[in-house]
C-alpha cells in the first residue's frame, strides 16, 4: 500500500512506475507487434524466420540489449558462418540499437576482430564467426546465443553452442535464430518444423515416471498464411502457460530436472508485419514478385524455398511440397513364410508411424497399377518401389527400404498383390537379386524389357527387369521431368519431392543427384513413367467370380471397359 511508504519512497515509486510506462511506450513505438511474446518467453530456443525486411533481426537486437540493461553479467555470443558477415552485420547493428535516446550504460568496443557492446552493469556481447574456431575455443560463461543467417551454418554447430550454454543463474539461457528459408531441405526445417512433437521421459504431479509424446513449441505467424502451425490469431497467451514447468528426464545429466513445458517459440513474419516498411521497400518487393516469383516466395512471404537451379521445374516441386497430401497410412506387410515362399492368404498389414511403406491410394478394383523400382547401388543407399494408378498415374504408394535385397523383393511382391497384381519393374544395373527373387517367389507379373530365343531349345526367353543405360536413364528421366512439370498435382511422396530439389545437371550437362544427396526415389519414379506402356490404362469391371483369380499369367475376362 502507498500508505505505508514514506513521501520520499512515494515519489521514487511514482517516478519509476512512469519511467516505465515512458519505456514501454517506446518499445511501443520502436518494436513490432508480432513480436511482444518474445520479450515475455522464458524457453530455450527463439526462432524467427520470414522474408526479408520483416524486421526480426531488429526484435533480437533490441531484445538482446534489453536483457544487457536488465540482467547483471548476462553474456553473449554473437556469431555467423564467417567472421567478416560478424563485423559488417550484426555488431553494426547492436551498436546502432543500443545507442537509442533510452538506453543508458552502453558502451562499445571496435578494434577490428574484437567488437565487443558492453553495459556498465557488467553485461556484455561479443562476436564470433563459426570459421574462427581458436577464438570459439577460448570463449566460456555464454549465457545467451545469437546465430544469424542460421540456414547458413550447421546442425552440427548449433549443437555445440547449445552445449555450451549452461549454469546461468541470472535469467533465461536462451538461443536466438534468424534465418530467411532459402531451402526446403535445411536443417532447420526439421529441427524446428517437421519435428515438433517428441518423446519425453516425465514425472507427473504425483511423482509417477511415464514416456509420453509432445509439442513443446509455440508457432506464431503474421498476416501471410504459413503451412499448419498452431498459433494464436491474436497473439495472446498468458503468461501462466508461457512460464509453466514440469519435471522431464536429461540425458546430460542423469535426472530429472525442472524445464519450462514450452521450450521453443517460433514466429514467422513477412514484409507485411513490419510497421516500419515504407513504400519503397513495397515497391521492390512488388518488383521482385513481378521478376521472379520463386525469389519473392522466399524473400518476399519467407516460404520454404528451392534455391539454385534443378534439373526439374523447381516452382511446381515447391508448390507441391506446400500442398502434398499425407500418406493414408504407414506401415508394412506382414506374412506366414513356408517352403520359402509367401502364403498369399497371410498377408497383411501392419500399421506403423516407422515402416518403410506409404500408402496415399487405398487399391480400387478392376484399376491397373505400375511400380518402378530401384535398387541401393552406386550413390544410393535405399531399394526404393513407387507404385501408380496406371488411369489417372497418380501415386499411390512408396516404399524405401534400406535393408536386404530378398526382404525388399518380398515387401515388393507384397505391395503388387496389394494393387491387384501391379506391373513391377525393378533396376538391373547393379543387382538382378530383387528380379529373380520375385519370379522364385512366383511374380512373374514383372516389365520384361527383351525376349530373346533360347540358345539350346529355341524356346523365346522372357528378360525381366528394367536396364538403366545411355539410351533408357536420360529417356525415363526426360519422361518424369515432362510429368512434373505438366502434372505436378500427380506426386505426393515427400521424399521423392526434396529429392527432386537436389537433382541437377553437372558441369557436363548429365543430371545427377547434387554431392551428398541421393536419387533413389527419383530413379524408381523414372522407371515408373518408362514402364507404364506395358500395362493398360483401362479400368475393368470383373465378373464377381472373377476376384479369387490368379492374375499372374492368366487372361483375365473383361466385361467392360470405360
């Protein structure tokens, strides 16, 4: 109560309440709405990515020097990929920030190498590229991290600086990435975006210990619709949830430590939420659209993005990555193995969020399917299988296995009874295991690519298996680019999209999976456009008797077709 409180304590409580009514108007003025919950979010990782001029460097600056005015002897690390970016983006703009009419203490140091932005207090931020790895070496007590351009380092490095963060008493230990998404397949996508919800060990209110799945991330966007995050259309939530804790088991240290339950914030901001954009910056953003739309996608709505040039139309990969469907389900077959052969009668499937199958096409009856698929070999590391209605050439499953080549062939065979006998086609070049495992097995209802006479009998011999060479690679691929780029709405596997964002043409014009990346899924879906002309197109309309058939070699009865 005032009462309680001598004149002079009044007054000096009245002036600080108005000293504080007078900041936060300002940060009011200088600071962008979308932004407020950070000032307010205790978690460990605040990560704001959007287009360019969407002002979230600034909110990091301003938010680091508030914390330097506020917090006795916090310390930060600034860092990019390179020492020099250091020096001519981030210290230039802390510095700017913290020269502010209301900002008091600071000071700065400019020997070049060595920028430093300190309080009085004792608080201090110092710099540092990921290039620099002696000066990294000999940095310790960082309370708080800066990465910028974070698309542009590692996962590997965040992880370091994660660990280097500990044992901070004074406030938040928290790490602060900017990014602009300049490609789909950056790491950070699926450190902070794909894989939101996971596992933790907890203990509940009444001390029991149990595992259980959840999304500790907060994701808040602007005015430009992004993906499906979760998010408050009024950016509001209490500080009751910001700062509620549980007990959740650490690796690190062997036991059960108290955790703020939302670890994450993510904000993605646009042009469009800064209040400070003028019309000329509009203007060049209209330009941009107006040039290159794939650019302003990225720059502009801050849109995951296909930077550099592909082998295939990059903007339809990229608008289909946005609006692919979800697999129906995910999981493998399972099956009774006798006199080392499948029994048909005992297939069936198993559902799991981990098996190699996808299923985006329950099969339709009397509908012909195609599977095209590829063996691990020279710059693989999966045996992939892309099955597709052969009317509409839509996928309807996928299958990436990473292990043997017989239980490939018998996750094949099983998906091609799945889809009412499906025409397989499997790559020979660097393994015929997988063909002559399924015609062991009985599948016979494979691509044959020759017939030839038997040498001794005369007999014609039926060659099964697709060749990949000089004349058949360049023409499957020709056929699957010509698909993408007229029918993109056909793909739907996620896998096969990010690979299609890293197959280019080398420096002779051969095109290739770029260094570090794979074409497993894009070779299987080649063969599957190469293939198809050996199954019909036609759906037929079987007698009801028929639905017990073996269909391997047999001639079907067509009542119909339409």
């Amino acid at each position: 109560m005032l009462s309680d409180l001598t004149d002079a304590e009044q007054i000096q409580l009245i002036q600080l309440m108005e000293q504080r009514e007078k900041e936060r108007i300002i940060k009011q003025e200088t600071r962008n709405e979308i932004y407020n919950i950070v000032e307010r979010f205790k978690g460990r990782y605040v990560v704001l990515m959007g287009g360019s001029g969407s002002g979230k460097s600034y909110e990091i600056a301003d938010r680091i020097i508030d914390r330097m005015e506020d917090e006795v002897k916090t310390r930060v690390l600034g860092v990019r990929a390179q020492r020099n970016q250091v020096t001519e983006s981030q210290f230039p703009l802390l510095k700017s920030r913290a020269k502010l009419d209301h900002r008091k203490g600071f000071g700065t140091k400019e020997s070049k190498g060595n920028e430093e932005v300190y309080n009085s207090n004792g608080a201090q931020t110092i710099f540092s590229g990921l290039d620099d790895v002696q000066k990294l070496k000999s940095i310790f007590d960082i309370t708080s991290c800066w990465v910028e351009e974070a698309d542009q380092v590692t996962d590997k490095d965040v992880n370091e600086l994660d660990r280097r963060l500990r044992g901070y008493k004074d406030g938040a230990m928290q790490i602060y990435i900017t990014f602009n998404p300049v490609s789909v397949l950056c790491y950070l996508k699926k450190r902070f975006f794909d894989d939101r919800v996971k596992e933790y060990k907890i203990k509940d209110e009444y001390g029991n210990i149990k595992t259980v799945r959840l999304n500790r991330t907060i994701a808040l966007r602007g005015i430009t619709p992004f993906e499906d995050f979760m998010y408050y259309k009024d950016f509001k939530i209490s500080d009751e949830e910001l700062n509620k804790t549980f007990l959740v088991w650490s690796d690190e240290k062997e036991e059960f430590v108290e955790e703020y339950f939302y670890n994450t914030l993510v904000i993605h901001s646009t042009y469009r939420d800064n209040k400070f954009i003028d019309a000329d910056y509009y203007k060049v953003m209209q330009d941009l659209k107006n040039n290159d739309e794939e650019e302003y996608k990225i720059y502009g709505l801050g849109q995951w993005g296909i930077f550099g040039g592909t082998y295939f139309d990059k903007t339809n990969i990229n608008k289909r990555i946005a609006s692919a469907p979800k697999p129906i389900k995910i999981g493998y077959f399972e099956f009774d193995y006798v006199n080392e052969k499948i029994v048909d009668s005992s297939i069936k499937w198993v559902d799991d969020k981990n098996g190699y199958i996808k299923i985006f096409e329950e099969p339709k009856k009397g509908y012909p399917y195609v599977a095209g698929g590829d063996t691990a070999g020279e710059g693989s590391d999966s045996n992939t299988g892309f099955f597709t209605n052969n009317v509409t050439r839509e996928d309807a499953a996928s299958l990436i296995y990473k292990y043997d080549e017989d239980l490939y062939a018998r996750q094949m065979y099983c998906l091609g009874k799945y889809y009412n006998n499906a025409l397989i086609g499997i790559e020979t070049k660097f393994s015929t295991h997988p063909v002559k495992e399924l015609i062991r097995l009985g599948y016979y209802r494979q691509y044959v690519r020759e017939e030839r006479p038997d040498s001794m009998t005369g007999n014609v011999k039926k060659i099964y298996g697709f060749d990949t060479n000089s004349a058949t690679r360049p023409t499957a691929l020709g056929m699957l680019k010509t698909e993408i780029r007229e029918n993109p709405d056909r793909f739907k596997d996620m896998d096969f999209l990010y690979e299609a964002t890293t197959f280019v043409k080398n420096e002779q014009g051969r095109p290739e999976a770029a260094h570090g990346s794979h074409d497993d899924c894009i070779m299987a879906r080649a063969i599957n456009c190469y293939i198809s002309h050996q199954q019909t197109s036609e759906v037929e309309i079987l007698d009801s008797d028929d639905d017990d058939e073996d269909e391997d070699d047999k001639p079907r009865r067509r009542n119909k077709f339409y």
